[in-house]
C-alpha cells in the first residue's frame, strides 16, 4: 500500500488545481456538501449525532451512509486510544471493506488517512486536497489543511468508496 509523505507543500497545492471542485462529480459534490453540513459538532468517541457528537471515524461512517454510499457502520467499542498503543490497523481494516485505497493525490470526496501514533488512524474527508472536513479532538469538526499543523508531515492514505 502506497504512503504519501507530505514535506512538499508546494507540489500537492500544485497538483490540486488540475482537479478542481467545479469539474467533479454530483456524487463528490454531495459528499462534500453533507460532510460540511457537520462542521461545528463537536467531538465525542464513538459518536455519530450530527450537532451533538462525533468522531473521525463516525463522522466518515454517516456522511458515506447518508450520501447512499455504505451501510450503516458498527464498529463496536474501540478506546480512544487504541492507535497508541497497538500496532493492528483496525482503522484500515474498518475502512476496506467499503472503499479501495488509491494512488496519488484525492479527489473532493476522498477519504484521507493519516497516521497517528503507531497506526493509520485519523480519517478525513477531502474537499479539495490539501483541505479537508474532520473531526479533531477537542475541537469537533472543522475544516483543515494536510500541509498544516496538527497533520502535515505525517505520512497519509488515500481511498475512495466511488468508481470514477
């Protein structure tokens, strides 16, 4: 599985206008329009009520499930902070049965993933790459930017759950 490592910022903003929001599809467009329509929920584990509660996993889980993409998703009970203590992917192995990972840069409606601790486990929503819709902890869904603090530099993902 390919990895992209993020230390060149000018080379990813560069490769984002060949494929700009406009030209994409109604099916990407509706997931960047439901994704943004979260922002501002806060972040709650395991939560998945759009204005009360979610995490980067949940809120990857309903904006694909109300967008007609996946089936509703129960991962069962995971701790907070499983990705810093274990070495098994259980994101990626969440994530694979609904999406096939992609080489080179996202398209709007992607799902980035970027390693934190010892595993891929901090999920995105791209809009445009580098940014991004969210959740983060403490301070719920936000918009975001991959060549910024808290996630550039870390190495990172990609998959789609369409077939375009």
């Amino acid at each position: 599985m390919p990895s992209h490592n993020l230390r060149h910022p000018e080379a990813a903003r560069s490769a984002v206008s060949k494929d700009a929001f406009p030209n994409c599809s109604a099916r990407r467009v509706a997931i960047v329009t439901e994704a943004e329509t979260w922002l501002g929920t806060p972040f709650h584990h395991q939560g998945r009520v759009k204005g009360a509660g979610v995490d980067c996993a949940m809120l990857l889980a309903e904006v694909y499930h109300r967008c007609g993409f996946v089936p509703h998703i129960d991962p069962g009970h995971y701790p907070p902070d499983w990705h810093l203590h274990r070495d098994a992917e259980r994101y990626l192995q969440k994530v694979m049965p609904y999406a096939h990972e992609i080489a080179g840069l996202p398209k709007p409606g992607d799902v980035a993933v970027f390693r934190f601790g010892r595993t891929y486990s901090h999920g995105a929503i791209v809009t445009a790459w580098p940014r991004l819709v969210h959740a983060y902890w403490r301070l719920g869904v936000v918009r975001g930017d991959a060549l910024l603090h808290p996630l550039a530099g870390r190495p990172v993902k990609f998959f789609t759950v369409l077939d375009d």
